[in-house]
C-alpha cells in the first residue's frame, strides 16, 4: 500500500504519517527540496529521498507490496499515482484557528516572533485556492491543494487536541484496511446498490438494490414510480408529495420500492430464482419486501442501513430461513470529535 497525504498547513499531516510509520511499519517516501522548512528531522532522517514522482513511483511499483507513505503529492503528477490500484490519497483538515494555534506552538518552541493571524489567513487562502495577496478577487480554480483535496479517497478531520486522540481515532479507522484499495465482494455490491439509488425518483428517500448470483449482478432496481407513470419528483405521487408521515398513507403510495423493482426486472428475463442468489440493498428491506423476498426463494439478504422496521424483517426473515447480515464499507471520512466543541468553547472565552 502506498498512502499519499495532502492538506493544508497544521492539519496534521506529518503526525498522520508518523502513526503510520510507528504503529504500521511504513516506509517514509521524500522528495528533494522538501525538507528545508521541515521540523522533523528524525521523519526525513529515515526518509528515502527522490528526485521526481518518476523515481518514486517507480521505486513503489516495484515493490507494491509493501508499504509507504509520502506527504510530497502534487497534482500536476498525481495522475500518475492515483492510476495505481495500490496507492490511497488521503486528505487531512482541521478547523483553521486550530491549525493557527498549533503554528503559534511551533514559533514559540524556536522562540521565534508569531505570525499575525491575518497573515496566517491570507497564506491559507494562498496554498488553498491560489488566491492573491495583491488582488483576493482573482481566484484559480485549479488551484493545486484544493484540487487535490477533493480527489482524494479518504478525509479525516484532525479536531483533535493532542496526538493520543488523534492515533486512537486513527486506530478506529483502520486507514490500511486493504479493502480501501480493492473493495470485498459485500462492499463492491454495496456500492452498485448506492449508485442505484441515485436513479430513485421517490421524494422520500434513495434505496437503491442488486441481485446477484456467483457474484454477477443479475437485476438492479431502484424507488420510484413504474414506467409510464410521472416521477415521484415531478409530482407523480401525491402522497410523496405532500409530506406524508413515514408508515402512513401508504396506500395510495404509487412509487415502488427498490426491493420490488429488482425482484420484477428479474423476472421479466430469464433469471431462476435458485440457491445462491444474494439481495443486496442499501437499505433494510421493509416488511412488505421481506415477504415478497421471501416467497422468491431468496436466502440472503444484506443491507447497509437500518430502517424502521428492522426488527420485525428479521423476525420474519428469521422464520423463513433468510440469512439477514448488515454491510457497513469502511468509511471514507473520521468524523469531527468531541475536541472540537471544547475548542470552539474555548474561542468563545477569548
């Protein structure tokens, strides 16, 4: 595996790829030229150095097996590392007036004279959108970092007040999960499920569903009026529409859902309902579906989100011998701790 982390200044990206360098054996990667206003010198002291990403990547590919990290990613040569099927880009923010007092930190621990806040901003803006200090009106859009930050695979949100948080949220992440790389089968199907949904047309909400057998995908379906019929997000259903309660007035609900939509797509080809076709659904199958699931001869169902009726789906599923498992993909995002609210406490004190 080979992660590349970006972000901006004081986010913490360096303290990331140290984690990976001490709890998971990493490799530190360099490029030359980027450890003059660098203050770890025990990092860069056991870093290989390269000349270009060509050397670099070229040294990984070689010994793909292994793992890396750099925080050296460029986006005039990321292409070339993202069109690798084992390299993670990994982006790091952190509120802006954090990172402004951890570079505080930093100038009083050389005894050096701070940088003004408004000089910090304006850097900030500089690194992040290219923005300039002369003219803020002028704006590139293809500013490096920024364009870089959005492509990545990963975010983490490093609120965190001091690095044993930050490794303990890191652990709970499981940033070399090589799933994130190459997704399982459960994940794969999970993630066509998503894509699915985003085809629904139901006002209420996006449920998205696969059919697979031997790992083929036989049938999808989506939530949302039958073919002929006006969107649901056109008006098409009047009880969508018009806000109705979730449970209630279901009966003059016209849109069908996704469960039901693959279950008849499947039936229009040839497809045999025989052992060894799995459901996948990003959502729990209500109990509408659940007997509709069950009187196709289905014996497995996974869904990545609960629903208001779990319990009683199981019970059923339960009874007729279904298989029911919750899927959850690792998660593309750390979401914000509870260091963030004590900071914004503190800010409000000042």
């Amino acid at each position: 595996m080979f992660i590349g982390i970006t972000g901006p200044q004081n986010s913490g990206k360096h303290t990331i790829a140290q984690y990976l360098m001490e709890k998971h054996e990493f490799q530190h990667l360099a490029l030359k030229g980027t450890m003059a206003n660098f203050n770890r010198e025990s990092m860069y002291g056991d870093a290989l150095i390269f000349d270009n990403v060509d050397d670099m990547q070229l040294y990984v590919t070689e010994r793909w097996q292994e793992n890396f990290v750099t925080c050296n990613v460029d986006s005039r040569e990321l292409w070339k590392l993202k069109k690798r099927p084992f390299f993670l880009l990994v982006s790091v923010e952190a509120p802006i007036t954090m990172r402004y007092q951890r570079e505080l930190k930093k100038f009083e621990a050389k005894g050096m004279k701070h940088i003004d806040l408004h000089d910090f901003l304006l850097e900030d803006d500089r690194t992040m959108f290219n923005m300039s200090t002369q003219d803020q009106s002028k704006i590139d859009i293809t500013t490096p970092l920024y364009n870089i930050m959005v492509t990545s695979d990963l975010i983490i949100t490093n609120a965190y007040k001091d690095t044993c948080a930050l490794y303990e949220a890191l652990d709970r992440l499981d940033m070399t999960n090589k799933e994130r790389l190459r997704p399982t089968w459960d994940t794969y199907f999970m993630q066509l499920s998503d894509l699915a949904a985003r085809r629904s047309n139901c006002m209420k909400r996006r449920v998205g569903c696969i059919l697979v057998k031997d790992s083929r995908v036989m049938a999808t379906g989506y939530n949302g009026t039958p073919r002929g019929l006006r969107n649901c997000n056109e008006g098409g259903c009047g009880r969508c529409n018009e806000g109705a309660s979730c449970g209630t007035g279901l009966d003059r609900c016209l849109c069908m859902h996704a469960e039901e939509n693959a279950l008849l797509e499947a039936g229009r080809g040839s497809f045999v309902f025989d052992s060894g076709v799995v459901l996948y659904c990003n959502t729990c199958p209500c109990l509408g579906c659940a007997i509709k699931i069950i009187q196709q001869g289905i014996k497995e169902v996974v869904y990545n989100r609960s629903y208001g009726m779990d319990q009683m789906t199981a019970k059923v599923f339960k009874e007729a011998q279904v298989k029911l498992r919750q899927h959850s993909p690792p998660s593309m995002q750390i979401e914000i701790g509870a260091d963030i609210e004590e900071h914004v406490s503190l800010l409000a004190l000042k």
